[in-house]
C-alpha cells in the first residue's frame, strides 16, 4: 500500500490517512486471521457431543461432596463468586484454590443450598518433564524438580538407574515405579552423554469429588456449548501470552514452521487437521498483534506514540526501529527452527 513502507505526499496515501484510519488498516489483517481460527473452532465444537455440564452425574466416595451430600442431579452454580458452566469453569477455581476454602453455591431442584468447604488434597508425582518423541524432552516446566537439577528441552533420556529407555511409556513405567526416590537420569545433550540425579516432586491438585453429566446431544447445546468452548480456547491463547513474558514460558518451548510442519504431518483425519490450521491461523493473528517492531503490533504502538506527539517519528528513526524488530524476529526464527530440528531428529 501507498504509504505504508515510505511516506508519501499521495493524499489518497497510508501515510496522510487519519491515525485511526491507520491503525484500522494495520489491525485488519491480523484480525481476520483470528476471526477466521475462532470461527473454525466455533464450527468443531458445534458439531462435537463431548461437552461436560455443570451437573453433578455422580459422587465420588472419599471426597468432600460425599461429606456434604451433594447429590446426583445437582447444579454447581458458582465457586468463589464465579459462575460455573461447564467442567472447565470448575476445574480453573479448584486450580486456583490451593486448597483454601471455597465457597459453593448448589441448585437442587431449584433450590439454592450454599456451603463453605474446604478441597480435598490429592498428591501426586511430578518430574516437570513433557516428552516427545524418541524419548526426547519436549519441554521443562518452570521451578520444577527437572529444571532445578539441570535437564533441559532437546535432551534424550536413553537411561534409568543405568537401564536403557527406548520409548516414552517404559520411561513413565520406571518413574512411577521409583516412587519418589532419586533417579539416576542419563541423557544425551549435543552428542555427549551425561548423568543427572533427578527426585520428583509431590504436586497437590484439590477436588470437589464429583462426576459432571456430558449434555445431550441437541443442536441449542452444540451453539451454547460450542460458543463456550470457543471463549475459553481464546482466553487460553492470551493466558500463554502472558506465561511468555511473565516467565511462566521459555523460548525453548516455541515452535517454528518446521516444528508445525511436523505436528499437521502427524494429525489423523480431517477434523484434527482442520483443528490444527485454526489454530495456526489465530496464532498468526495473535503474534502479529504483539508490540515488537515489524510485526503489525509495533506498527500500532509506533502510530499511538505518534498520536500522543502529535507528530510523527522521524522517517529515518522509525525505518531502524523497524530494521532493528526484523532483526530480532529474523534470529529468534533461527533459534526455534534450531530447536524444531533438535526435537525431530
């Protein structure tokens, strides 16, 4: 577009358009790449028949709604304040809770029963450590017992205790059975072997103790729980966003053209493959938002420091901003492809 890359004195140009007018022209691309994902998605999950209600189907012995007697039938209406829809609505809050006390709002029968109660505590083992194929680490959560002792993304584990591994499930397999005992982790980094002592750490989750009934399957739930599915896909994408600059991510866990070529190669059927190309397409949308110079992003906040000057950067000083952002974007595309071709071969 005129204008747009070099100024121009064209009055019909980008660059002597108002500075809304600009910003609508720039945020329009990235904006219908991510209408196009949600409406995809919005389509998948209109046509599934998996969503989970907020209903209570059945109560699992040994938890707090055993001891509370709530009931099959039941409606969870609201946890802490929040309203409660769907089974993801009530996992977030118990996520959330750290085991302190909830507050519980129950429809019975059109009757409100409200209760303060208190999670029950389930300990489990973790190691911290995603993996993908050929026994190699995809991923080290963050402050976990794997990335406090030293292993990283791209690693191979090829032994336990000096038993040789050659796939994820023996992997598993042997951890569970070392309980919480130290593991002698043996895995190969860059061509050199190396041997990691690795204990796996206690994680609380905290539970109600309830089985939620699956909607029927009528096209009114299809629209509502589709739209429901949808909204949350959408705050999920911002949430990992806010995990990259916060930490909660690493730039060892993104993925390149190449990593993408390979997870849409492995897609079985039309519905996931389907999947897969909206969630690259609000991908797209999303990253170009983000304010880093050559990106549509950073052209937005460079014309909203432009409307609080109320005047223009200097033409030269904004062409090396933006040189300067392609710079950036050129070597962390490098990197992850780097990655990308780690974890594959």
């Amino acid at each position: 577009m005129e204008g747009e890359e070099q100024r121009s004195n064209n009055e019909r140009s980008f660059s002597k358009a108002s500075i809304p007018k600009r910003i609508a022209i720039v945020i329009a691309g990235a904006t219908i790449n991510i209408l196009f994902g949600l409406i995809v998605y919005f389509i998948l999950m209109s046509t599934s028949n998996t969503y989970i209600t907020n209903q209570i189907d059945s109560v699992i012995s040994g938890y707090v709604a055993e001891e509370i007697d709530l009931q099959s039938g039941d409606k969870i209406v609201e946890l802490n304040g929040k309203k409660i829809k769907s089974k993801y609505d009530l996992d977030n809050v118990m996520k959330k809770s750290n085991g302190d006390n909830i507050k519980l709002k129950i429809d019975r029968n059109g009757e409100i029963l409200e209760y303060d109660v208190k999670p029950t505590e389930v300990k489990n083992k973790s190691t911290g450590m995603y993996l993908g194929d050929n026994c190699k680490i995809l991923a080290v959560e963050k402050g976990s017992s794997a990335e406090k002792q030293g292993l990283k993304a791209n690693d191979k584990i090829t032994k336990i205790n000096n038993e040789y591994v050659n796939n994820n499930d023996k992997i598993a397999e042997m951890i569970k059975q070392k309980g919480l005992n130290t593991m002698l982790i043996t895995i190969e980094r860059s061509g050199e072997e190396k041997s990691i002592e690795l204990t796996p750490d206690y994680i609380s989750s905290y539970y109600l103790g309830v089985n939620l009934k699956q909607a029927e399957s009528i096209f009114f739930n299809y629209l509502i729980y589709g739209g429901i599915e949808t909204k949350e896909f959408a705050f999920s994408i911002i949430d990992n966003i806010k995990m990259l600059f916060t930490g909660g991510v690493s730039v060892d866990q993104m993925m390149g053209p190449v990593g993408i070529s390979e997870v849409v190669a492995k897609t079985s059927g039309l519905r996931e493959f389907i999947y897969m190309l909206a969630l690259i397409s609000l991908s797209l949308g999303v990253t170009n938002l983000l304010p880093i110079p050559a990106l549509d992003g950073g052209k937005i906040l460079i014309l909203l420091v432009e409307a609080i000057r109320r005047k223009p950067l200097n033409e030269k000083t904004e062409i090396n901003i933006q040189l300067i952002g392609f710079s950036v974007l050129i070597a962390l595309s490098l990197y992850i492809t780097y990655n990308d071709i780690l974890r594959i071969f």
